[in-house]
C-alpha cells in the first residue's frame, strides 16, 4: 500500500529531520542536575562593578576629554 505525499511534502519532512539532526549534534551538553533537595541555595551573582569615570586624565595621556554638564540629572531608583 503506497502514501499518497506530495514532493513538497516530502522535502519539508527530509528539511526538518536534517535540522533536527544537526541541531541534535552541535546543541551544548546539558547542564547536571542534582535532585531536589540535595543542592544547597544557588549562590547571588556577583555586584556588578562601579561604572568609571571616563574623565579622569592620566600622567602618561596627551588629550584630555571634556563631557558637558547636564541640565537634567536623573536618578536611578
């Protein structure tokens, strides 16, 4: 007994089995779990750092940038 399946039909399927396959190949290892219960509490990440002033000049630079005081401040909440 023969399917009836149109050729577009077919290449989409041949398509998305190709796809899968090489997804299948190149996907990252998944993580390790460890059961429930088990771990401890996920660790914080870490604060991110304190922006720096782009400013400032150094002993060993010959230009020097200046920025525009704002009229407008904003705060961060």
């Amino acid at each position: 007994m023969r399917l009836p399946v149109r050729r577009s039909t077919a290449a989409l399927i041949v398509a998305f089995a190709c796809t899968l396959v090489l997804y299948l190949l190149v996907r990252p290892a998944p993580a390790a779990s460890t059961p429930a219960g088990i771990g401890g509490p996920p660790t914080p990440a870490p604060a991110p750092s304190a922006p720096t002033d782009s400013t400032t000049s150094t002993s060993t630079s010959t230009t020097s940038t200046t920025v525009p005081a704002s009229s407008t401040t904003t705060t961060k909440p």
